[in-house]
C-alpha cells in the first residue's frame, strides 16, 4: 500500500520526527546542558578509572636483587638466573617460584649498573 504526502499517518511521523529533530537541536546550542523536557542531552563524564594491573614490586625486592649480587660475587651462584632461583622462595607476591624469579632477573638487570 502506497501512502499519500496528504495520509494522516504520515503527518503524524512527520510531526514526531521534527519534534525529536528540534530537541536534539536545542540540545546542542551552548549554554544547553538539557533537551527541552529534561532529558540530559549528553552523559555526565565518567570518574577516571582506578588503575588495575601489577602491584609494583621493585622496593620490596630491592633486599633480595642485592642478596643475588653476593652470591654472584661469591660464587656461590654461577649466574643471575641461579640466583634468582635461590632466591624466588623469599620473593613476595603471588606468583609461581618461575614468574618470582623472572621478575628477579628483570629487577638484577636494571639496578646493575650499581653494583660495580
């Protein structure tokens, strides 16, 4: 069915439609911060969010990363992975012996340059 420009059905969408078409405009005039019935024409802003992720933890291994550079030049670890691994059980955090002793060896190679 075909509809004619004079059919009241399309008088009434055409009404609606440029009803809703000068609230949205309104809306975006400065010094407008609402439609005209009140509806908020944009969102508050958000709060920033909390940050999420890793806790750092280079302070507190700060003790272990020296303790490692003694057994290094002790001898009584080869290298700075075996010292790491001697190591990993005091590390706190929680995770695995592997990852606590990875983060060991990343924290060794930042802070050697001190220890010449």
């Amino acid at each position: 069915m075909k509809r004619r420009p004079n059919d009241p059905m399309v008088a009434v969408l055409s009404e609606a439609f440029w009803a809703l078409q000068r609230k949205i405009n309104a809306a975006d005039e400065p010094g407008r911060g609402t439609l005209a019935d009140g509806w908020p024409a944009r969102p508050a802003p958000r709060p920033p969010r909390s940050r999420t992720g890793p806790l750092p933890l280079a302070k507190q291994d700060e003790p272990l990363v020296a303790d490692m550079h003694e057994l290094i030049k002790s001898g009584a670890a080869r290298s700075v992975s075996a010292a790491a691994k001697m190591m990993a059980s005091k590390a706190v955090g929680a995770g695995s012996e592997t990852s606590k002793a990875k983060r060991l060896e990343r924290h060794y190679g930042k802070r050697r340059r001190g220890y010449h």
